[in-house]
C-alpha cells in the first residue's frame, strides 16, 4: 500500500475485532476470491469484519487514508464489485448474526449473510421474506439492488419487505434508517445498491412459508420449447401470486430423474414453486404436464430452505461468468424464436438464458417508492454464460452480447442493477430510471466525496 504506513495499519489492528489480512498473509488469496473467478483483484488489505465497530474502523481508514473502499457482502457480484484493486476491502462474511421475532414477524439479520442463513433462521418458525434462489448469494447486495425470487410475486421484491436498516455511512457514523428515521436515506437503500454506507444489519418483515412447498421441474426437450414456452406464457399470465414458475433453457444435465438420452441435450425446465397449500398447487401446476411430452419431472413436497438450494449445485463459484439481462413486461411473439436459436448453439455446457416471473405483488408500488423502479416488469430474463477454460473468454462473451443485442427490441425499461457486469457502465442510469436524480441527492447528502464507488455507481449531486 503506497500511501499507508505500516503504523496505520497497526493502528487499524489494534482496535480490530475481527482480522486483518494482507497480501503476505496465507489467507489472502482465498480472501480476495469471490464467486466469479473472471474476477481476480488484489486489494492491499482485507478487513473481515467482526463487529458494527469494526465496519466504522475501516470506513475511518479509508476515507483517512484516501484510498478506494469495496464491501463484500456474499461476494456474488458478476461485476465484481465486491473486491478492488490496491484498497480496502470492508469484508462483512463474518457478520451473520439473526434474530426472530415470530410474535412480531420480523427478524433482523447481519450485513454478511448469505440466503441459507436468512432462509434458516425464518424458516425454522416457518416464516419467510422473498429472496433469490441461489442458496449462497448474499442478503446484503441482493437487498439493496431489489431482490426477487419465488416468493416475489406473492409477497413482493425483498426491498418492500425491508423494515429499517443500520448503516455505516462515509462519516463513520452509525445510523438507523426507516420509514421514520433517515427515511431518505432509507428510501435509497431500497434499489440504490452500495452508494450509500455499509449496511450491517437489516430487519425484515416475514410471512408464513411452508416450511413445507411444492416445487421442482418440469423437463421438455428443446425440440417442444416453442410449443411449451407459448402455452407457458399464457400459463403465467393467469397463474395465482402465490404460484411462480420460471422457464430455464440449457443442456440437460445428468439429473437422476431425466433419461440418459437427454444428458446433454437441449432441454426447457419449469421451475416451480407454490407458496400455499400443496394440494391446491398440485391442481393449479398439472396443465404444466400437458404441454407437450415431457422428458422427466421432479415435483413433490420439500422443505422451502431445500428448494431454495436446488439451483446450488450449477451455480457453484469458481467459474468464468459473464451475464447479461434485460426486463420485460410481455414475452412477445419472435423472442421465443430467437432463444431457441441461441440455446442451439450454446457455447458452453453451463450456459443457459432463463426468465424469472415476477409481476404481482412486484408490480404494485409506483415506480418511485422505492429507489428499485422496475414496477412494470413481469420477466427478468437473464443470459447467463458460463465456463471453465480462459481461452474460452471471447467466444462465450461474444455470445452473451450477441443475445444481448438480438433481444433487445423485446425488452422494457431499465434492467436490473444486480445483474449489470463491470463493463456496463452506459447501462447504469437505466437501470436506475427515473429514480437516479433523487438518488445523486442523497448521494450528496450521505457520501459527498463518492467514498462508496465501487458498486454500479451514483455520482453526488
Ligand atoms: C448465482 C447467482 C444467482 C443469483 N440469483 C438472484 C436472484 O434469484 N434474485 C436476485 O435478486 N438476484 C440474484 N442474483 C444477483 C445478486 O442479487 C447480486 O449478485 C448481488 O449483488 C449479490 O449480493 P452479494 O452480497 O452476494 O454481493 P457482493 O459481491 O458482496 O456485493 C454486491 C454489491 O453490494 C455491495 N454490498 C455488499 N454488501 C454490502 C453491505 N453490507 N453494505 C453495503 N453495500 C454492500 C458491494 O459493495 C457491491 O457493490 C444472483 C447472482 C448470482 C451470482
């Protein structure tokens, strides 16, 4: 670190809580790992957090000390965005700690966990808050760019269920936002990502979950996609809130339930999940069986926090990823078209481009009540490409941007924040709409020196 001295890092340790580690040290290199190996920065010093206090120690040394600042939450970011080059990486992972009120409904949670410990913690009273569906990522930066998953539709993204949160902000000071208190800068925590502090705890509101649901898949050959896809569309469009179903194309892979002749080979999946009384979504999802002839299914009864871990085994970290998504308010006529043609040449075995239904209860707040704006979105459809080999690089990214390009002209407005790469830095304002103004106000207000820039950034007012 050019510009600190030994002795402030000394400083910084000996009030620590929780560690500091440093290039030298052998924990650096899996520290400074995060879930897409296409990112591969080298911070100079990595503060694992233990305590609000010490998330306050490293805001202080890097504003103190001039240098760039990135907070990990559960290092998900495609973009990256939760490590830097040469700075402080604020590293929240130890943070996790949860507490239910299951009288109240609410459970307040630490600024490092990941959507199992969320999911774990509710569940086990059951009672949930809508998530993403990938057990690993983490609560922080999903919450704070939207948040949508299963119980989306239901019970909205996870910022409308968010109830206050306690934030670090570029001052050193800890505050409490809410409706009540701070309510602009609790306002901009709901959709605005990291511009403006570090969170470290959020309290929820909770619903009742299962724990038991119904949900599982569907498998039709790519050779039935259209056909499945059309009559899923209009499935979809009449389908309770409490009913999600998302339609995911890519090379099967070797599930126990499919036959060994489809290993491989193109497939459409429905994923589905009913949260309400199972047997009422037996009735509702069995014309998803008659839309062609399918190639397998996998549906029953399960706990809602082995749902959410379904998807964890092809979405493990360490491999090369580079997405690309846009929203959508219709699955209009040629887009089905110009999917199959891109799941035809898939690149690579674990591509794949799926839409995520949202819609409901997504869809009631007017775009600017919260600082997430994206009110008319029905679908988030998301190319999702993904490798293990470097030489591999440009023909996997050429064909994310190509779909990218294709499907433009069926997209709506905005696309969402947590899922724009590092090299989107032209998409930013869009996918912050008409929010973005507001928000450079209270980026001024809260973060005038852009402190907390390493996210998909709001320059201060
Ligand atoms: C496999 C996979 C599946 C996904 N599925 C979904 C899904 O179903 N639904 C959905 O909505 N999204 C989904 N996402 C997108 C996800 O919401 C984003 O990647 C999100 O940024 C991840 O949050 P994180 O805390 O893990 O990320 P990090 O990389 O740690 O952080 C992301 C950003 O948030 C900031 N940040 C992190 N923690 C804090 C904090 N405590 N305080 C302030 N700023 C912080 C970081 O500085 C960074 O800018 C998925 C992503 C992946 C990779």
């Amino acid at each position: 670190m050019s510009n600190v001295q030994t002795q402030q890092i000394d400083k910084l340790k000996s009030h620590f809580k929780g560690e500091i580690i440093l290039p030298n040290d052998v924990a650096y290199d899996d520290a400074r790992k995060i879930w897409n190996a296409m990112i591969d920065k080298r911070p100079s010093l990595i503060a694992r957090c233990a305590t609000t206090s010490d998330v306050v120690r490293g805001v202080d040394f890097a504003r103190d000390n001039g240098i760039l600042l990135a907070i990990r939450g559960g290092g998900h970011n495609i973009a990256g965005n939760a490590i830097c080059d040469g700075g402080i990486v604020i590293d929240l992972s130890r943070m996790k700690a949860s507490n239910v009120n299951s009288d109240t409904r609410r459970v307040t949670i630490e600024g490092g966990a990941t959507l199992n410990d969320l999911d774990a913690a509710t569940l086990a009273h059951g009672l949930a808050t809508p998530l993403g569906i990938n057990s690993t990522t983490g609560v922080a930066g999903l919450t704070l760019g939207g948040g949508f998953g299963w119980l989306s539709r239901k019970y909205g993204m996870t910022v409308d269920n968010l109830e206050s949160a306690e934030v670090v902000t570029s001052a050193g000071e800890i505050v409490h936002a809410s409706l009540t208190e701070h309510d602009d800068l609790f306002w901009a925590l709901r959709g605005g990502g990291g511009n403006f502090g570090a969170v470290t705890r959020f309290e929820f509101r909770l619903h009742p979950v299962g724990p038991d649901v119904l949900s599982g898949l569907i498998v039709y050959p790519l050779s039935q996609a259209k056909s499945v896809l059309e009559q899923y569309r209009d499935f979809i469009a009449k389908a309770p809130n409490e009913l999600s179903v998302w339609g995911v194309l890519r090379q099967a892979p070797p599930l126990p339930f499919l036959p060994p002749e489809i290993h491989g080979k193109g497939m459409v999946a429905l994923a589905i999940c009913y949260a309400g009384d199972p047997k009422q979504g037996e009735l509702l999802i069995e014309p998803l069986r008659n839309f062609g002839t399918p190639a397998g299914e996998h549906v029953g009864v399960q706990p809602y926090v082995a749902w959410q871990q379904a998807f964890d085994p092809l979405l493990t970290p360490g491999a090369r990823n580079y997405w690309k998504s846009h929203n959508l308010s219709s699955l209009a006529d040629g887009l089905f078209d110009l999917v199959i043609e891109y799941v035809e040449k898939l690149p690579s075995p674990q591509c794949e481009i799926f839409f995520g239904a949202i819609g409901g209860a997504t869809e009631r707040p007017a775009p600017n009540f919260t600082a997430y704006a994206h009110r008319d979105a029905k679908f988030i459809m998301n190319v999702h490409s993904r490798w293990e080999d470097p030489a591999d690089d440009k023909r996997c990214i050429d064909w994310a941007r190509s779909f990218l390009n294709a499907s433009a002209p069926f997209a709506s407005s905005g696309v969402y924040v947590n899922f724009l790469t590092a090299d989107e830095s032209s998409r930013v304002r869009f996918a912050y709409g008409l929010n973005y103004d507001r928000l450079t106000q209270i980026k001024h207000k809260y973060d005038p020196d852009n402190l907390f820039r390493v996210n998909q950034n709001i320059s201060p007012a």
